[in-house]
C-alpha cells in the first residue's frame, strides 16, 4: 500500500539531490578547482559550477542523465509503516519521474522497453538493512547515471595477487574507463570473499562522504595512496587533463575467504547525486 507521507518525502529528497550537489561534493570540487593552475582545467571547472548555478536558478536536474535509481532502506523492526515503505518508494520515483522531471532510464531487459517511468522489474533497485529495536526508517538515494556506471566492474584475484592485485585492478579499469564517467571521480572500492559482496561495499563506499577516511589506519593509507596514483594519471577535470583526476578513495571491506580476495569497483563523476532522509515513527522527517 502506498503511504501519501512516506511518497512525499522520498520525492521531496529526490527533488533535492537531482538538483544540488551534495555539501562535501561541492565543497570538494570548489577546492579542487583553486588547486589546479592550468587556465583549461580552471575553465572546466568554472563549467561545472555554471552548470551548477543554473541548475538551482531553472529548478532543473544538473545533469540530463537523472540515472538509474538505487535506493538504501535501514529500517527499524519497530518502524510502523514497513509494509507500505517499498510500495510508497516506488510511487514517489513514478511521481518525481514526472514532476521534476526526470529522464525515464528503465529498459526492461530483453524487452528493451522504456517503462517511461524509472520503475520495472527490481526498478528502483533497492537494498535493506533491518537495525533491531528501532523505530525510524532512512531512506538513502544514489543515482546512478549511465557513464558512470560504465566503469563498475568486479573481479575474484586468487589471494597470492594480494593488495597490490587489487591497486592494479583499480587503476587499470579507471585508466580505460575513467574519461567516460565525468571526472573527477569519486572511487568506491570494495573488498570481500565474492564478486557480488565487493561490488555491494564498493556501491556502499560511493555513499561515504568527500573527505571522510577509513577508521583502519591501513586501509586508510592505501586510499591516500590510490588517490595520490590515480590523479598522477593526469586525467583531470572532464577528461581533459589536470592535476587531479579523483575527489576520493574509499575503500569498504569484509573479511574474504583464505582462497579468495574480490573486489569491485564503482566509480561516480563530478555530478555525484546522493543523499537520505530519516523518517520517524509518527511520519516527520529530518
Ligand atoms: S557520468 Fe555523471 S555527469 Fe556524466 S553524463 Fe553521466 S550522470 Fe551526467
């Protein structure tokens, strides 16, 4: 059943996030920029943030590709609208679809028909985690736009190509692929026992913020590294070269399997679009 609050909320925070950058985004970005010296990089900088302006100014998505809609529940046991949460999700993507709008992204598979609405099969993709006890519900929203995307990959190493197998693996695929994402990038990492475990951690590091680091002070290490590695490639602002080419590293791990080290790889461009919304028990939000 679709609950009319829970649909407004979730839109409203779409709305929100296809609109305007993220603070640490943006922040970072700003900062990105006055560290760069030459005037071609400068000059694309001063694009994005135009892009951004006008964006607020006409109330319209900063990128005209809104993505694909992927969205992270953390949802109390108590929460008293669980069983209208998913229905009420679906509708508020119908409906920002349509009123913001955005771009319909949803091909059903095979069919290769546009649903028109962002919504079909497993259409908006949707992750749960059950937090015991509580009685809120956050909903999180990534959008996930096509060029993006193109660079995720997820790979199992044999345990002896170690960390350094996993630091070639990142730099290879962002090497190929990171010109078509929209650098500067953000790069998510994850580490695990299988494919389909790092590439959820690495989706899950794309959500972390700019500037936020690893609590382990190794992993933590190796994300300055790879970042310090990665601009070194020079790709720069929009693939056009520049001093830097990543806002961020960040690496998300689970303990993986003796005979086993997976990692996967989710990259995010300058357009970053992500944020949540906590919705309480009575229905108000924050
Ligand atoms: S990669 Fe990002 S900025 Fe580039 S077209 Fe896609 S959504 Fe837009």
């Amino acid at each position: 059943m679709i609950n009319e609050r829970i649909t407004d909320a979730v839109c409203a925070l779409i709305r929100k996030i296809s609109i305007r950058l993220p603070d640490d985004v943006s922040n970072g970005l700003s900062e990105m920029a006055k560290r760069e010296d030459s005037p071609r990089a400068k000059e694309l900088y001063g694009c994005i943030f135009d892009n951004v302006k006008k964006a607020a100014e006409l109330n319209r998505p900063i990128c005209q590709d809104t993505g694909a809609l992927q969205f992270f529940l953390k949802t109390g046991t108590k929460f008293p609208y669980l069983d209208d949460a998913e229905d009420s999700v679906r509708e508020a993507v119908r409906r920002a679809t349509k009123e913001i709008p955005l771009r319909p992204n949803a091909v059903e598979s095979f069919e290769e028909r546009n649903t028109g609405d962002n919504t079909g099969t497993r259409a908006p993709w949707t992750e749960w985690e059950i937090v015991s006890g509580n009685s809120d519900l956050r909903v999180g929203v990534y959008m996930a736009g096509g060029g993006c995307s193109l660079a995720g990959r997820a790979k199992v190493l044999m345990p002896l190509e170690g960390y350094a197998g996993i630091v070639r693996f990142v730099f290879d695929t962002v090497t190929e692929w990171g010109v078509n994402a929209c650098p500067p990038l953000i790069v998510g990492v994850g580490i695990g026992a299988c494919a389909p475990t790092a590439a959820a951690l690495s989706k899950k590091a794309l959500l972390r913020p700019v500037g936020s680091f690893n609590p382990i002070a190794k992993i933590r290490e190796t994300e300055r590294r790879m970042k310090e590695g990665l601009d070194a490639i020079g790709i720069g602002p929009l693939g056009m070269s520049g001093k830097e080419s990543v806002q961020c590293v960040n690496i998300e791990c689970a303990a993986h399997h003796p005979a086993t080290l997976a990692v996967g790889l989710s990259v995010s461009c300058w357009a970053t679009r992500r944020g949540s919304v906590l919705i309480k028990s009575d229905l108000s939000t924050e």
